[in-house]
C-alpha cells in the first residue's frame, strides 16, 4: 500500500474528510467522508500527521502546488518553499478566488457532499457537516455572485440528476441575493439561506427518485411529497437545529399566502419569500417527464401571484437576478444565441456571451455582448432545449 505522510497540523477538528485516515502500518482510522470529533485521541493524530493513500491526495496536492506557487511569486526563498505546507480546508479552497470557480473537481464534490447531507443526515455530525458545506458555498457567493449563478442555473436547467442537492443550493443563492435586494438584517439573512438548503432534507431522496420517472406524478404521489415535506422542521429540530427564526420559517412555508410583505411576522416574510424562490427555482429545472421552463418565462410567472396581481417576494427576486438570469439562454436582437454571463444595470439588459452566429453556426470563441446595444438586446428567453450546443461551462467560468 502506497501511503503518503501528512504534515502535522494539516488535519483540523470538524474537518469532513475527503479521504481515508490511515496509521502507519495502512490501518483505517477514519473513512473518508466522515467527520473528526474532537477527542484527544484525534487531537495527538493531528499533531503527529496520519497517513493517506497517494491516489486519495489529489486535493492536498493542488492546494500544495498552489501554496508554492504563491510563495514563489512573492519571492520567497527556495528553503521555505521547498517545507511549504499546504491549507486545504474547504473554506480556505472557497476563497482562494476565480480559479475555483472554474474548478469542476472541487463543483462536482460539494454537490456530492450536499447530496449526502440531504439524503443521510446523523445527529451526531450532521451541524458541523452542514456549516461546513453551506459556508463554502457562501464563501462562493461572496466571492462571485454572477459566477454562481451562471453554473448553478445552468447546471440545473439542464439535468435533473441530484435534483434535490443543486436545487437546494440553487434556492441558497437566490434566498441571499433577495435578502439583500430587500436589505434584511444579518439575522435573517442566515436563517432564511439556512433554510433554503434544507427545506427538502425530509424528501431529498424521493424528490431525487421522482424527478427521474417518466410520467407525471399522481395527485397521491403530490400529497406524499407535501405531507413529507411539512416533516423538515421536525427532522432538523432533531439533528441539533435550534435557530427557531430557520425552522419557523420552514413551518411557515406552504403557509404565507400572497400579499405585502410589510405587517407579517419575521419568519413568515421569510416564508413567503422562500416560497416564491423555491417555485421560480423548480421551473427552472427539468424532469425526465418533462422540460425547463426558459428563465424569462419563470420570471414572468414568478412575478405575478396565486392570485395573479403583482407580487412583492416575486418583484424582489427579479430585481436581484435579473429576467434572464446568468445561466440562463438567450437570442439577440442580431439573431445571435448565447448564455446570460453576468447581471446588467437593469433586469433586461444582462452581458450575453454569444455562442452560435447570426447565420446559425457555433463561433470559435464565445463573444461578449452588451445588450443595452439595440442590435445585441435580448430578443428572447429560451428554454435548454432550444439551444442545440454543447456548451463548455468550464471555460466560460474562466472568461468572465
């Protein structure tokens, strides 16, 4: 067995592993994916080092890479280099800057660790593991709000794989984006976004397994989910939540009819505001029994409410991504197809990359455009399927 020592002090308490703890002989001390308890059992392992297969240290070793070649550009000597090591905390990768954003292998892990939290949490780890993964997709949203939206709207406009992980972070950025176009206080920032990740946990897997059926579902199979649903607050109460602002809110969800915001209580302004977020979200999404709506068409939907008058929690949510939000596919005025790359000054006028030509033919290189231009303004919202590309998000994550 090819073991690799790790530093000492490289390990933290809390740390959700993405690989396997071994001692020296190759024996397992802890599975990957499992949570360091703080014992002082651990606390001597991480002052000592513990051992790791080589094939498990691709994230240490791209975060020790990284580390070098910072040290290197800041002149540092060959020495300190040469005993550089490395800080992988996945709050540490988070604020590293744009690169992550184009990191597909570090995307792909935190949706996986999403899904996994969602469909089996435990009492004794699931807080740690919860603030672990939803601090660093704040951390993310802080960092590049635009740049989230573009991969997490795009990602699930396009595939209903993992349903209920992406939807839930999805719904996560936009709860964030709202509360501050509304300029809420911290408070409830927290709550409402801490809420919006774990709305569906007592449904995750169904939700999952339904979105992959190839027929509509039944009025008993809706109930199901609406019955099972209202079970979250509960469940989470369970796992250790005690933030009442978080639970009463998803109490309050299917609740907080249409109306003003202003005069309701704290938790059913969120409420509703969820509420609005988690619909405009789900249409933007396919099923296998059906296809996503287009971004234009949500927002338009999500604009008006139940009782089909201007809606307050909807006209927020416009304001704060925009009627084509990044991610989401476009034609222009010049006959131009691309995807929305960033928000605009106004709600209509987002900065498009164009990707097929006015005569029909993908370009060589995505291209900017500025649709508060006549000839670039956006002429159409189109669903995912209308846009017949494969398109490389990697690489536009790096452009823009």
């Amino acid at each position: 067995m090819d073991l690799i020592h790790l530093p000492p002090n490289s390990l933290r308490i809390g740390q959700v592993l993405g690989f396997s703890l071994r001692d020296a002989s190759g024996k397992l001390l802890f599975a990957s994916g499992q949570v360091l308890p703080n014992t002082p059992q651990v606390q001597a392992l991480i002052e000592r080092g513990a051992y790791v297969q080589a094939h498990e240290t691709k994230e240490y070793q791209k975060a020790l890479n990284h580390k070098m070649d910072t040290m290197m550009h800041q002149g540092a000597t060959l020495g300190s280099i040469a005993g550089a090591k490395a800080d992988y905390r996945p709050e540490t990768l988070a604020k590293r800057g744009p690169v992550s954003f184009s990191d597909q292998a570090a995307w792909v892990d935190l949706i996986l660790h999403v899904h996994t939290l969602l469909r089996d949490p435990k009492p004794e780890d699931f807080a740690n593991r919860f603030e672990l993964h939803y601090g660093e997709m704040m951390a993310r949203v802080q960092q590049n709000a635009d740049a989230m939206l573009m991969r997490l709207v795009f990602d699930v406009s396009h595939e209903y794989q993992q349903y209920s992980a992406k939807h839930g972070l999805l719904c996560l950025l936009l709860a964030e984006l709202c509360a501050r176009n509304l300029g809420w206080r911290e408070e409830w920032r927290g709550s409402l976004t801490r809420a919006a990740l774990s709305m569906n946990i007592a449904i995750s897997e169904l939700q999952d397994r339904l979105c992959a059926r190839d027929d509509a579902l039944t009025e008993a199979q809706r109930e199901e989910v609406r019955q099972r649903a209202a079970t979250a607050p509960q469940l989470l109460r369970t796992l250790g939540v005690q933030d009442e602002l978080w639970l009463q809110t998803l109490m309050l969800r299917h609740e907080a009819g249409p109306g003003a915001l202003a005069g309701r209580g704290g938790a059913e302004q969120l409420a509703r505001m969820l509420r609005r977020i988690d619909i405009f979200a789900a249409r933007l999404s396919p099923r296998r029994s059906r296809k996503a709506m287009s971004a234009g068409a949500a927002a338009r939907a999500v604009y008006l409410d139940e009782l089909q008058k201007p809606d307050e929690a909807g006209a927020a949510l416009i304001k704060a991504v925009g009627l084509y939000p990044p991610g989401s596919l476009v034609r222009l005025a010049n006959n131009e197809m691309g995807v929305v790359a960033k928000r605009g000054h106004s709600a209509n006028e987002p900065l498009v990359a164009s990707l097929i030509g006015k005569s029909g033919n993908p370009l060589s290189e995505p291209v900017p455009r500025d649709t508060r231009l006549a000839a670039q303004a956006v002429a159409a919202s189109l669903a995912p399927h209308e846009l017949k590309l494969h398109v490389n998000m990697e690489r536009l994550l790096k452009l823009y």
